[in-house]
C-alpha cells in the first residue's frame, strides 16, 4: 500500500540543525510532489516546502528561505529535509506528505523539540 | 499572499445532527488550469492530518459519503450530514497557489460532540 514512513523525534539545541527523512513506498516516488508540512504543540498546520522527486524542483515558504533545504534520494525512494538555526519555536511535529492534486498520502509524523 | 479564514472554530454538535464549516479565500483560487486545489482535511485527536475532499468536492478514496465539499471561488464549505463519534477532530481546508509556488491552510475548525 502507499505509505510515507519518517524518522524518529528528534531533541537539538538552540543553534543546531535537524534532519528528518521521509521514505516512500507503494506508488512512483518520482511522479509526484512530496510537502513538508509542520505543527506547533496545540496549534495549525504550516506549510514549510517541497521537492518534485522527479525533476528535484524545490519551492520554499517565504519565512524558511535560507533555513531549510529539501533533497531526495530517487535510489531509496527518501526525501529529506534540513532545518538550520533552530530555536524553540521550531519545536513541532513535522510532516511529509504526498501531493496527487491533493496531500493525500502523510506520515506518520516527527517531534522536533528544540530545548536547551 | 492567499489567506483562508474558516467559521466556525470551534463546533458543538449533537449526534446525528448535521454540521457545516465554511472557508473563505482573500482571493480567487482558480488555477491557471481551470481547476481549483481546494481541499479539506481532518486531524483526528493525536493523528496526523487526513484527506477528506479534494478539488472542492471530490470525496477521497475510503471517505464516508456522510462528507460533502462545494463552493466556488472564493467561498467553500466542507458539510458533515450526520455527525458520528469518530468525526470529533480538527478539520483543515486548504489551497495550492500557482505563482509563486505555496500551499495554504485555514486555522483548523474543532468539531466536538455535545
């Protein structure tokens, strides 16, 4: 079945960066756009970026430009996501998901927390 | 930037009654494609995000038929006909923008059980 499998939670420092990956299985991992989606502890949901498996286009929200990098390995089927600079308020659940028209497809999540 | 701006936000309904979630869009969300990447999401308590509706009202696959989307351009609303225990979450819409490239989503709508 489709399914997106991320990595475990993560505890950084203020300062340092994380990196958290996203397997894919189940579907054509290059057809189609994969989203990094992230949730503050009882807040909504943000979107942060995205990379085309296929073609490694990335597009970026304005407020991570220079912070987050989106990459994919199309051998293992993972997409992988690196925060730099992180502070407390980058403490959140971070999502991948799949984009057929729509994020049909999430994983599981990842807790970031972000604590000195 | 497109910001969508959901009403209610927060839903107390009784079993069996219907409940409705509107979203409204700072701007239009036609795509230069003709088509409009309006969907609705819902976040079970301690769940990630699920798909519900795509394409303003296109039920996703395994989605209860009791889910209904419709609107058009800038208006959208997301209709629960019976509320069931399991519906109680947070339900999302959101929106792709072409140029420049971003995704959206409205503040989240709680729907509980009176």
């Amino acid at each position: 079945q489709v399914q997106l499998v991320q990595s475990g939670a993560e505890v950084k420092k203020p300062g340092a960066s994380v990196r958290l990956s996203c397997k894919a299985s189940g579907y054509t991992f290059t057809s189609y756009y994969l989203h990094w989606v992230r949730q503050a502890p009882g807040q909504g949901l943000e979107w942060m970026g995205m990379i085309h498996p296929g073609r490694g286009t990335t597009a970026y929200a304005q407020r991570f430009q220079g912070r987050i990098t989106v990459t994919r390995v199309t051998s293992t089927s993972t997409v992988y996501m690196d925060l730099s600079n992180l502070t407390s308020d980058d403490t959140a659940i971070y999502y991948c998901a799949k984009d057929q028209s729509a994020f049909d497809i999430w994983g599981q999540g990842a807790m970031v927390t972000v604590s000195s | 930037e497109i910001v969508l701006t959901q009403t209610p936000l927060s839903s107390p309904v009784t079993l069996g009654q219907p409940a409705s979630i509107s979203c409204r869009s700072s701007q239009s969300l036609v795509h230069s494609d003709g088509n409009t990447y309006l969907s609705w999401l819902q976040q079970r308590p301690g769940q990630p995000p699920r798909l519900l509706i795509y394409k303003i009202s296109n039920r996703f696959s395994g989605v209860p038929d009791r889910f209904s989307g419709s609107g058009a351009g800038t208006d959208f609303t997301l209709k629960i006909s019976r509320v069931e225990a399991e519906d109680v979450g947070i339900y999302y819409c959101m929106q792709a923008t072409q140029f420049p490239p971003t995704w959206t989503f409205g503040q989240g709508t709680r729907v509980e059980i009176k």
